[in-house]
C-alpha cells in the first residue's frame, strides 16, 4: 500500500471506529480532506486514491490550484472552511460546492445574491463561535437560530448545517455538543466539527464532516 493510501486508510478506519463505539451508522461521516497550504502535486495521489471531498481555507489559493484538479477528476466536492469576504463572494461561488463559513448578514445577503446571478448554488453551513473567542469568526451561539432564520426567510439562502472551531485549549466536546444541539434545535442536518486532533470526539457528538488535514497530508509548511 502506498504511504498516502495507508494514510487514507489510517483515518477511514477511525472514523469506522468512532461511528461504531457511539452507535453511528457506518458511513454517516464524511472526511473534508484539508489540503490548504498543499500545492496541486501533493493533493493528486489523494485524488487518485480515490478521495473527492477536500476543504481550502483561502479563496485565492484554491483559485490557483482547484480548477486545473477538478478538470482532471470528476465528481470532487470543494469546501470553503475559512473566512470569505464579500468582495470574493464571486470567485467562492463559481469555486466551491460548500460553503461553511457564513458568519454575518451581509455575507449571507451576498452569497444569495451571487446565487441568483450565477445559477450555481453551493451549499451552505453558518459558522459559530462556539467558544465566543474574541479572535476567532463565527455567529454568537445564541445568535445562531436568529441568523438561520434570516438566511432561510430573508435571502431564501437554503442552509444546510453548521460549522465550528473550538478553542485550541481545553475540551472541545462540551463545545462539540453544544454545535450539534444547536443544529437539532434548528432542523439542521449537517454538522462539521472535529480535526486531526479531536475527530474521533467530535464523531461521538454528531459530527456528519470532519475536516482533517495534518493527519493526512503531514504537518504544513505555516499554520493559518
Ligand atoms: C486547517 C483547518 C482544519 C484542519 O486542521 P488539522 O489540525 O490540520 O486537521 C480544519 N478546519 C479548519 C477550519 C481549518 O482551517
């Protein structure tokens, strides 16, 4: 087995493991291959491998290695796992199949716009601040239900999850478990939470997607 299969496998078979422990259906989790900061040579023996569901956090570095990559294999799904600013909303749009950071009204407003323009519509998760971290983006927790609302009746912005990032310290599975109660609470199906580090947790809380990238592609070159 090569070393990026044995990788794959490596994470495929603790997900397996982690639905299995917490009573999940097999399957019901799906892996975000996080290949931000990767350049188009180290993501293609993932391709091949046969994974098709990878998440960027940046808008201009996916731009210049996503579309040369979905030309040469069909049926991949790209998530927006970082921040977009309204004045990239176009270049998101025509890129990414999911969106997971919508954080704020006017972002929400933007997207819906450029759907409407476009033709394409991505699917979109908001993103919570689930520790309220002064530093980091997302809705307040109690402000979640208030932003679904809005994007639902307002933009006619179908949303489909919610995203988050808990705080580097400390345990994120009271957080994990506030994001999923949340999402029940408002009819949401898809959750995305836990990393390399807390996957496992996360699955046992709810998590439908998991974003992993050290795990899979080795440490990165900076961190963002
Ligand atoms: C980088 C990143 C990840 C992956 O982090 P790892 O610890 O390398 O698995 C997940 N989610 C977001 C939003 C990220 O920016």
């Amino acid at each position: 087995m090569s070393e990026v299969a044995a990788a794959i496998a490596a994470i495929q078979g603790a997900i397996t493991r982690a639905e299995a422990d917490s009573g999940r259906v097999a399957g019901s989790t799906t892996l975000v291959a996080v290949s931000k900061t990767h350049d188009a040579p180290v993501i293609r023996p993932f391709l091949q491998a046969g994974l098709r569901v990878f998440g960027e956090n940046r808008v201009q570095e996916a731009k210049g290695k996503w579309p040369q990559l979905q030309a040469e294999f069909p049926g991949i799904e790209l998530h927006l796992i970082g921040p977009l600013q309204t004045n990239k909303v176009r270049d998101a749009v025509a890129l990414f199949d999911v969106i997971e950071t919508i954080d704020r009204p006017k972002l929400a407003r933007a997207l819906a716009d450029e759907i409407q323009r476009s033709g394409k519509a991505p699917r979109c998760l908001i993103q919570v601040n689930i520790g309220r971290e002064p530093q980091k983006a997302g809705v307040d927790p109690d402000q979640t239900q208030v932003l679904v609302d809005l994007c639902r009746r307002e933009y006619d912005l179908p949303i489909s999850g919610l995203m988050c990032i808990p705080p580097a310290e400390g345990d994120p599975v009271p957080h994990f478990r506030h994001l999923a109660a949340l999402a029940q609470a408002a009819g949401l199906a898809e959750v995305s939470m836990g990393m390399s580090g807390d996957f496992p947790q996360a699955i046992a809380c709810g998590a439908t997607h998991v974003r992993v990238g050290s795990a899979l592609f080795g440490n990165r070159q900076y961190h963002q």
